[in-house]
C-alpha cells in the first residue's frame, strides 16, 4: 500500500496516496476514462456502481474458497492467489493493495498515471488470449469482461471471475480484499484515503469553495459525440460526500447506475454545474470536436464558463481505479487554483 500524501495549504498532514475513473473507466475496459477512445463503443449504461454480489467467504477447503462474482458465477478460488491475471481498466485497485498482476491488457496501460509501477507485466490481449493466459500459469482470473463464451475459456485455464469495475471505490477495494485475502489492508486504505479527501474538501472550502457547489464532468469521443459523466471516472473523486453536488440532470442518472451519457450540445446547460470539468480527449478527432465545442454560443452562454471556472485534465489521468484517483487528491486542488 502506498502512502498518502496530501499537503494543506499550510501543512503537510495526511499521510497516505488515494486514487480512482471513467469514459476512462466506463471508458476503459468498460469506462468515458478512456483508456483509449475506442471505449465509446461500451454501453452508455454502466452496471450498477453497488456490488451486491456474495463476498463473505465460504467455508474453506485445500487452500480454496467459494466466491460469487457480480454476475452470478459462484467459483472456487485459491485463499491467497499469487498469480493473478486482471483484465479491466481499475489494475490501480490492486496496485494499492500491493498485488501486481503478472498479466493484462496492456493497451490499458497506456499512459496511465500506474504505467511505470508495472514495467515487467504481461500481455493477454484485449480480450484476454486464453492460449496466451494458460502460457502464464495463473492460479486467478479477475476480468470486467462479461461475455460468458469468454469466461467459459478462461475459466478452463484458471478460476476466473468477474469483476465490476463501474463499482463505486469503496465497494470495488471491499470486494477485492475478500478476493485477494487484502480484507485488513482494503480497509486500512479506504479509512486513509477518506481521511486524505476529507482534509483535501476541508482545505478547498477554506479557499472558496463553496459547500453547495455543483461540478460537471464532459468530454469528446470521435464522431464528434459529447459525454456527461455521471457515476464513473473523474465523478467518483468529486461527488464526494464534502464535495461537490452533481446538477440535479447527472444525479438522475447516477441514480440510474448509468456511468455516463451522450448528450447534445444544445443540453449543455441542462448538465452543467458551478464548475466544468473537461476530460482532454485521446484521439486528435475528439480533441478538435471540444475546440470546436467552445466556440460556440452555446458553450459561451454556460454560467460556468462565464465565471471563468472550466478545468481541463487528461482522460487518462482521471480514471476511477484507486491509484488515479488518490493522484486527483492532489491534482483537483491545483486545477481550481488552491496551491499546496
């Protein structure tokens, strides 16, 4: 586990990192964080960001136990995998719980804030090769894939799972401390980095911030398509609960379970909140769709914009998995102006 670090304005005080994304995890593996900008092609419904599938242990048996996965598949896994292949674009999550997988899609990890933690990790394709999986000998199989002809193959090559990675933080890093045998370490980490993103709110609200503001999260896919991002990426980082309010249209589909959402340019201030997050964009395409964006009317009119607060950060570095977002403890200050 990583350690925090957060600085006040005045002083340094919790120790500990944090980290979570989006289009960039609904847009990645399933996120708009877009691990890359091909991940538009996922639903616009992101599964339920609440895990309620059966986590608690089953009587243990030659070193097994008995899981049931978020979609049903109740498997025997080892009590403590060493050799765990992970699919999904929330690879971060297990990185804070000290595992590194020793496989992955690694087109996941391009440009990602974790790259560099992970130099030597293996390649399984995306979708994961099972040929190439049973080469690595895993004795675990964790994937945000859900197609069941592909977890029919990998479940012949190892235990496998699934995993959902549009789940909120707290529940994804409950979920894997039962899966990987992290349960202490899981919830060591979420009690620092609650703590880290309290003092970080605490701070923001001394230097303007106010108790009620909303925040929206927008960005470009190619085919020159608009998203609000509702319950996964940058999101989960600021709706906090001292954080910033989502507008009443992005709480609905939070509600929903819906991760994000393509919308028009003409709902623009339908979705907007006091302050605009805009997620740069991978692709050249979608980066000249969100220049053009703001030079319209339309976008000149958003009070927000008005107000001069528009914030802009990369995709890939405002993904949900929990190494990014606790980054974004300390990022979200600089972006809106309130320097450590």
């Amino acid at each position: 586990m990583r350690k925090f670090e957060f600085q006040s304005i005045t002083t340094r005080k919790i120790m500990g990192l944090f980290t979570v994304g989006l289009l960039g995890a609904a847009v990645g593996c399933s996120s708009p964080a877009e691990t890359t900008d091909t991940a538009a092609s996922a639903e616009t419904t992101a599964p339920a960001t609440t895990t309620e599938t059966t986590t608690q242990p089953a009587v243990e048996e030659n070193g097994t136990v008995s899981y049931t996965d978020y979609t049903g598949h109740t498997v025997e896994i080892p009590v403590n995998p060493q050799r765990v292949i992970y699919y999904g674009e929330t690879l971060g999550d297990l990185l804070e719980l000290g595992v590194t997988p020793i496989a992955t899609s690694t087109a996941e990890l391009e440009d990602r804030l974790f790259s560099s933690e992970v130099p030597g990790i293996e390649d399984v394709g995306s979708p994961p090769d099972p040929e190439k999986s049973l080469s690595l000998s895993p004795d675990l199989i964790i994937t945000g894939n859900t197609d069941e002809k592909l977890l029919e193959s990998l479940s012949k090559v190892a235990p496998t799972i699934t995993f959902n990675t549009f789940a909120t933080l707290e529940d994804r890093m409950k979920d894997l401390g039962v899966i990987l045998n992290k349960k202490d370490e899981a919830a060591a980490w979420m009690e620092q980095y609650n703590a880290a993103s309290a003092e970080m709110w605490k701070t923001l609200h001394e230097n303007g911030v106010g108790e009620d503001e909303t925040a929206s999260v927008f960005t470009f896919y190619p085919g020159n398509r608009l998203f609000v991002m509702a319950g996964t990426g940058l999101p989960q980082a600021l709706y906090q609960e001292n954080g910033f309010k989502a507008p009443a249209a992005t709480q609905k589909l939070i509600d929903e379970g819906t991760g994000f959402l393509e919308i028009s340019p003409e709902l623009l201030e339908e979705y907007a909140g006091d302050r605009i997050f805009i997620l740069n964009a991978v692709a050249e395409e979608a980066q000249e769709s969100t220049e053009d964006l703001m030079k319209t009317e339309i976008w000149k009119n958003v009070p927000a914009v008005q107000a001069g607060n528009v914030y802009r950060i990369d995709i890939l570095k405002a993904s949900s998995d929990a190494y990014t977002l606790e980054a974004l403890l300390k990022t979200i200050p600089e972006l809106i102006g309130v320097q450590s």
